[in-house]
C-alpha cells in the first residue's frame, strides 16, 4: 500500500488516510503494530532511491506474505490508488508490476481493479 501510494514520491492525504483505515479495521491487520507504517513508509522511500530498490522490495513482500495473501495485497493496492481519485501513471506502472510479481491472474486483477473502482467512486 505505501508503495503505490508513494510510486511517484508524493503520498497524498487521501491515500495516506485509506492506509489508515484499512490497517485500523481489517482482520489481515489485526495483530498489526501501527508504529511500523513510519518504519516501513521510510524503507519504501529509501528502495525506491535504489537502483534494484523495486526488486529488493517485491523480495520482501513474497518473504513476509503468504501466497494466499498475494491478492488480497493487490486489492489494498489498488484501494490505495484509487483513493484521490487520480490514477498517476507512475502508480498504473507499479500495479501492473504487482500484478506480474504476484503471479495475479489477469481476469482477477481486473475484477479486483474494478470493485476498487466501484468502492472509490464519488458522487459527482
């Protein structure tokens, strides 16, 4: 999630907010220590200054998630996204790199793409 929202250096208010939320209700993260969204904030900033930062990042999320867990990742994603209701190239980008490092079955990505969509839409 910090990672999309922060795939063009800029993590707006709104993305930053979803991120919140999502941590603060869903059952993925209910044993989540929430002082660690600094910590991990800074070390995707710090990657992301690398040359092979993206790959040394993508490890470690196929270390610390477990496959079952790899669409429910891209789900948060693309929730993150989604969020300021501008999807910037840098973070269509990065998705379509989440879906290919995670193995997403493209059907399901879009699916999952859409009802993200659907959750995020406003009113006018």
């Amino acid at each position: 999630m910090i990672a999309t929202s922060a795939s063009d250096l800029n993590m707006p208010t709104p993305e930053l907010v979803t991120i919140e939320r999502i941590v603060n209700h869903l059952p993925v993260f209910r044993d989540y220590d929430q002082d660690r969204i600094a910590v991990v904030s800074r070390m995707v900033l710090d990657l992301f200054s690398e040359e092979d930062g993206l790959d040394a990042l993508f490890g470690l999320v196929r270390e610390a998630l477990p496959e079952r867990l790899f669409e429910t990742a891209y789900a948060l994603a693309c929730d993150v996204a989604a969020a300021d209701g501008t999807l910037r190239e840098s973070e269509l980008r990065l998705l379509e790199e989440i879906r290919y490092e995670l193995s997403i079955d493209r059907l399901h990505a879009a699916a999952i793409e859409r009802s993200a969509r659907a959750r995020h839409m406003g009113l006018g």
